[in-house]
C-alpha cells in the first residue's frame, strides 16, 4: 500500500508492505535504481547509506520494545531523500510514521505551508524515531524501577531473570542504534553538499537525539548491573544466613543425639 502525503509543496511517500508493481511504479516516476528499488521489496538486515545522483539512500533499522506491532524487535525503514521529494519503505506498522503522517494531513487541512524542501519532512521523521525511542528507553526505566522495589521487598531470587530479561533488551538496543552514528555522520558531511548548510545544521540536532539515547541506555545497563550486584548480595547473604541456620540445628540435633545415648 502506499500513501501519500503533501504539506508546503514536500512529498511525502509512504511505502507499507509494497508490492512489486507499486514500486516499479514509484521508480519510473522518480528515477529510482533498479538495484535500489528491488531492496523496497523486503527487510534488509543491515543498514546502509548510498549517494546516488538525484537521491540519497539509507537503511536504518530502530529497536521497538512495548510498541511493536509484530514478533519482530527491530523496525526497518527504507529512505530515499530526494530534492522533490521524500519515500519511505517499511515491514511494519510504526507508531512514530503513523502519527506524523496523522499531524501532517491535519497541518495540510490548515494550510500550514512554512516547510519547504523534503529534507526537512525527513528530519522531522528522523526526530520523531527517536523521540519513540527515548519512549520506549522510558518504559525500561519504569520497569528498572520496579524490579529495585521488588528486590528490597524479599523478591530477589524472582528479580534474577528479570534483571537478565531487560539486560538483554538493552543490549539490543544499543547493538542496533550503534550503527546509526557513522551513517548520520556521514548523512551530515555529504548531504550538506547535496541540500545545503540547513540540512547538515538540522542533522546536528538528530545526532544530539542520537547520542542522548546512547548515553541513556548505557546509564541504564551500569544502573542494571549494579542492581545485578545488589541483587546478588542479598541472595548470598541469605544463603549464608540459610546454612548458619541449618548449621545451628545440625548441632542442636548432634547435642541432643549424644546426650539420648547418654541417657541410654
């Protein structure tokens, strides 16, 4: 399926699920690689970032926790960035893009016209995935802090896989949005030759975003191994408390044994 969207003369494209015909389409009209148009087709598992002659290409994928629609954790979307106009290729239905082609038929109904340049309805995407990322970073965070109530409420032994679920998640996330840096980087430099100083100002910004989330979730794994450590000190303390205990009684019970045969 595929939706357009119009705002300040920019295009946007949206590509959901799209079948072959509809992208052969799409690649006549907006000259798009044969190459490139056969990657639209399906996921790719890696991202990527090619420089063609009127379009930019690029693959990013972004780590969905709470608000996924399907088995699969990692949301891949397909960018190509042109002058006139801007095209995304997805396998998924993602919260952000939903909601910004929602704002953006709404400012169309109020003529709100102050965008210009389809770089800049790209930029506003790459802000709102990441801001559904900091999201989603949020509800880890509010799952952290119920596993540390958890724990300091007699729960540790329970509190082991959890630690190790979110651990796992996190890990995730940053395995997937460490690659983003270098293609934004390199999205900054070449495109500022292609759409202009504005264009590689913008990109600052998203890769301040970027880099927030990077920060964040590594504050979130040294948060949850110190809770691993926490969690671990209680459980040896307990053990160690258990076999003092039972130690106690083993010698009660030997006292006792020797002095019934005493008594005998």
């Amino acid at each position: 399926m595929i939706k357009t969207y119009k705002l300040g003369g920019e295009t946007w494209i949206d590509i959901d699920h799209g079948t072959p015909e509809e992208i052969h389409s799409l690649m006549d009209k907006y000259n798009i690689h044969p190459f490139v148009a056969k990657e639209l087709t399906a996921a790719t598992p890696k991202p990527r970032i090619e420089f063609h002659e009127e379009y930019v290409y690029l693959i990013l994928h972004f780590p969905a926790w709470k608000h996924t629609h399907s088995a699969e954790s990692n949301q891949e979307i397909d960018f190509i960035v042109g002058k006139d106009a801007l095209i995304t290729a997805r396998y998924d239905t993602i919260d952000a893009l939903h909601k910004l082609g929602k704002d953006l038929e709404v400012e169309e109904i109020l003529e709100n016209n102050q965008t210009s340049g389809s770089h800049k309805i790209f930029v506003r995407m790459l802000r709102e995935l990441y801001n559904s990322v900091f999201e989603e970073l949020e509800a880890i965070e509010d799952n952290i802090e119920k596993i540390t109530k958890e724990i300091f409420e007699n729960k540790e032994r329970q509190m082991v896989v959890s630690i190790s679920e979110i651990t796992r998640t996190l890990l995730e996330f940053k395995r997937v949005t460490d690659l983003h840096h270098e293609i934004l980087e390199t999205l900054k430099r070449r495109g500022n030759e292609i759409f202009g100083e504005d264009f590689a100002k913008e990109m600052d910004s998203i890769i301040l975003d970027y880099l927030k989330i990077n920060t964040t979730i590594k504050s979130n794994m040294d948060m949850l191994k110190e809770l691993r450590d926490t969690d671990n000190s209680l459980l040896t303390a307990k053990q160690n408390e258990t076999i003092k205990r039972w130690t106690l009684i083993g010698a009660v019970l030997f006292i006792i044994s020797i002095l019934i045969a005493i008594l005998r």
